[in-house]
C-alpha cells in the first residue's frame, strides 16, 4: 500500500505553494515560481558540459541546486527560476483565470511534492484540497474543471527521477479560507483575511470558519502592478523594460534591505538610487490601492475604522511582504503570520488531513 | 571642521540633480537649519534605526523556505495563542466546507 499524504496546492499567479502533511501532521512546505516552459535537460547539460564538467550519461547531474526539470506526458518543463533564465518562452498563465485548471499548476503540484515526500519514497498518493479566488469559486464548471485537471494517476520524472502521485481533489474552497483555518481564532469569531497576490487582492470574512458572502471580494490589483510601474519607468529612461528575473530579485532585495542587483541596460548600469526610489514610490502606490480596496469592502464605522468589529484580521500571501506597513496604517490590529505565503496552503493541507480521517473513519464503520 | 579620519568613515555621495530625493534633502536642510552633509548622517542612523523596528514587526523574509521544505515538530497553534489550534480550525473548516470533491 502506497503511503498517503494530505497536500494542500496554492497555484498562484507569482508563486505556487505546497503544503504536505504525513500522518502525523508533520509539515513539509515548499513554494516555487509558477512559472514553466518547454525545454531539455539534455540541451542544457550538453551547453554546461561544453562550459566544464561532462555530464554525458548523467543529465541530471548538470542541474544546479534549486533547478528543477520535469518530465511528464512525453514533454520536458523547465520550472520556477530555471523556466527565467533558461527559456525564452517562460509563461505563468498570468491573468488567465483558466490557470487553475491548467496543465501548469498540475506540473507545479507534481514537482513540489515531489520535493516534498521523502526521496526513498517513488509512489505516493495526495489527497489535495486547494482553492479558488473568491470571484470564481461560484462557479461549478471551474470547481470541475480543477478537479479534472489535477486528478489522476501520474507518472512524472523530476530531475531525472521516476515518481508515481496518485491525485485525488477532496475538496476546492476560497482563496482566503486557507489562511483562515491556518491562523484563525477559535469559536464564531468574526475574522477577516487580505490575500495579496501576485495580480490579485481577496479579501475573506468568516464567522469561526463560515463566509460572510457580502464581505469576501476580490479584486485585479496586486505586488505584480507595482512590478509593472517600475519596468514601465525603467524602460522610460533606459530603453527597455525590466526582465521577470530582474523584477523578481529588485522586489525581493528591497523587502529584504539588500543592495539591488546590477542591472545593465545598452551597456550602461541603472543608477541603484533611482531604481530603490521608484521601488518604493510604486509600493506606495499599489499599497494605497490595496488599503483603499479593504476600506470599501469592511468599512465599519464613519471614522473609517476597517474591520473594527472584527476580532481577527490576518494579512496573508506573498504580497504581504511589500504593503504591510500600507496596510497596518488602517488595520492595527492587522496580524502577520509566519511564511505569509504558505497561509492558505497550510490550511489546505491540513483540511485535506482532517477530511483524510473522515473518510477513514467512515470506511472502518 | 577639520576631518578626523581616526574617528569616521568619509564618503562621497552623487544625487541626480533633478531627483525628487535631492529636493527633499535641500529642503529638509532649509527646515531644519543641519548641514546637508550633517543631515545626511542623521537621516541615514534614523533610517536604520526604523528599519530595524520594522524588521522585528514582519515576519520571515520570503525566499526563506529552504531546499527540502520546513520540517516542523508539530501542527500549528497546538497549544499556542489560538487557543484550539490547527486541527480543531480544520475540523470546523470540514463541517462548513464538506467533503467528497463537489
């Protein structure tokens, strides 16, 4: 008998995270770039064994730490970082709603939790709760579609590696839900979650673990258009726009406080200074969207008070890491978990645990 | 004021001419009658000192999760503030959410 693992599956637009639970709810988490792209690990071992090291007959050995091919239905996938600097033809499905029924978050979800179960361990079977954002989740098509997407038995290689997932979708809920049986208080309380994203913003109230329907909303806004206002004032002065990669480390190395990376554009290196300010000034500005959009939704008060008569509100998501000080200025009592971005996928998971018991429990009545 | 080398470090600094950052230094100058270079020294410790608070209000940087994931001892929240903790959220989740896919 295969071992059984609760899985929770988080396909972002920037990130897509996993949360594994064995039985003993012991947590393995993991995210990656929800980025892919056709390639070859033979093509790539063969440039680096010309640069160096022969890797003829071990292509796997070629790969770097923190690079990952899959192998899956007869096509290679470059993923996460190695899909953007490898490949010219990266995608992430941005804004494409139909992403969460894609082939995409099916590899993403085979290679993380390959990364996840023990290596000894080649067959596995992942009963998987995942969600959708609040403004699709009403649909049933879509429900389906996901379902339909990532259930199945699998056969994948992962860095030269042969695994078999057997996938079962227990259950899809919102986006925001996760995070909520993650870190949420107990009882009936009335809480809220602010999931920031990399294009989108969802906001989920509960009382205990039940939505307040007119309280959860989503919206087109997130870390991603503050990317995009910094490539666009880039490309401004320097003639080109800014690269993913480039973005990707600029955001991280200013949330991080590290000096910028060197970017050079047309043979001359981008001034740092401006960079870090055109940073900050686009923060602000998708910070102060995002703050205008809680506002509007949770309004409670003629003060301006947001989710005042909330007892919990949690900012979740990768997003948090850019716009929290935003945000705090109109939510004090805002709590921050630890791995914002693994919130709802915990939550996933361990649902998928606990309905992982309830089908046991039934099946040994 | 002579320079003492054996107490302080001395940099030279360029700020474009027509930055938002020089306008605001200039006029930070202006308002509070320090030196820019004496204003800069002081905005710099101060930008430290609040990036330090900050850092103690965020949580972990992101990129943080390593190789193999976060092996952790037990489930969230057992016995920590939340009161119940994980399993008892996930099995109230469970009643509200239900099973069985659709």
């Amino acid at each position: 008998m295969i071992p059984v693992y609760a899985y929770g599956h988080d396909h972002g637009n920037a990130e897509t995270g996993g949360v594994l639970f064995d039985q003993t709810m012991v947590e393995r988490a993991r995210t990656l770039p929800s980025v892919t792209a056709l390639g070859s690990l033979q093509d790539l071992t063969d440039v680096r064994s010309a640069l160096g090291e022969n890797f003829s007959g071990r292509p796997a050995e070629g790969l770097h730490q923190g690079e990952y091919v899959l192998e899956y239905n007869g096509s290679e996938w470059f993923l996460g970082e190695l899909a953007l600097k490898q490949a010219r033809n990266a995608s992430a499905g941005r804004d494409d709603i139909d992403r969460y029924k894609s082939p995409r978050s099916l590899h993403l979800l085979l290679a993380i939790s390959a990364l996840l179960v023990p290596p000894s361990v080649k067959e596995y079977l992942l009963n998987v709760v995942t969600g959708l954002p609040i403004a699709t989740f009403g649909n049933p098509d879509m429900r389906r579609g996901v379902r339909l997407a990532l259930e199945g038995e699998h056969h994948f290689t992962l860095n030269g590696m042969q695994r078999l997932a057997v996938v079962r979708v227990l259950k899809t809920i919102m986006e925001g839900a996760g995070a909520i049986i993650a870190h949420g208080g107990e009882g009936d309380l009335i809480q809220g979650c602010i999931d920031i994203g990399g294009r989108t913003t969802d906001l989920f109230a509960a009382e205990g673990q039940s939505p307040i329907l007119p309280l959860c909303r989503g919206k087109n806004v997130g870390i991603e258009a503050a990317a995009d206002m910094l490539s666009a004032r880039f490309q401004a002065r320097y003639g080109r726009p800014l690269k993913a990669g480039e973005l990707r480390v600029i955001l991280r190395s200013h949330v991080q406080q590290r000096p910028y990376p060197v970017v050079s554009a047309n043979g001359a290196q981008a001034n740092e200074f401006e960079l870090r300010q055109w940073t900050n000034q686009a923060l602000s500005s998708i910070g102060g969207d995002i703050a205008s959009f809680v506002g509007s939704v949770w309004n409670t008060s003629e003060s301006g008070a947001v989710g005042g008569d909330f007892g919990r509100v949690l900012l979740v998501g990768g997003g948090a890491y850019y716009v929290a000080e935003h945000l705090r200025a109109r939510i004090p009592h805002l709590l921050i978990p630890q791995r914002p971005e693994l919130a709802n996928a915990v939550g996933y998971a361990a649902l998928a645990h606990e309905l992982t018991l309830r089908e046991r429990a039934r099946a040994s009545a | 004021m002579a320079r003492d080398r054996a107490k302080n470090a001395y940099y030279t600094v360029g700020l474009p001419l027509d930055s938002d950052t020089l306008h605001r230094l200039l006029a930070d100058s202006e308002e509070t009658g320090v030196s820019v270079p004496q204003l800069l020294a002081v905005r710099i410790a101060d930008w430290y000192r609040f990036t330090v608070e900050m850092k103690s209000a965020l949580p972990a940087l992101p990129g943080a999760v390593p190789e193999r994931g976060v092996p952790a001892a037990s489930a969230h929240d057992k016995s920590g503030a939340n009161g119940n903790g994980l399993q008892t959220r996930a099995s109230a989740a469970a009643q509200t959410w239900g099973g069985d896919g659709e």
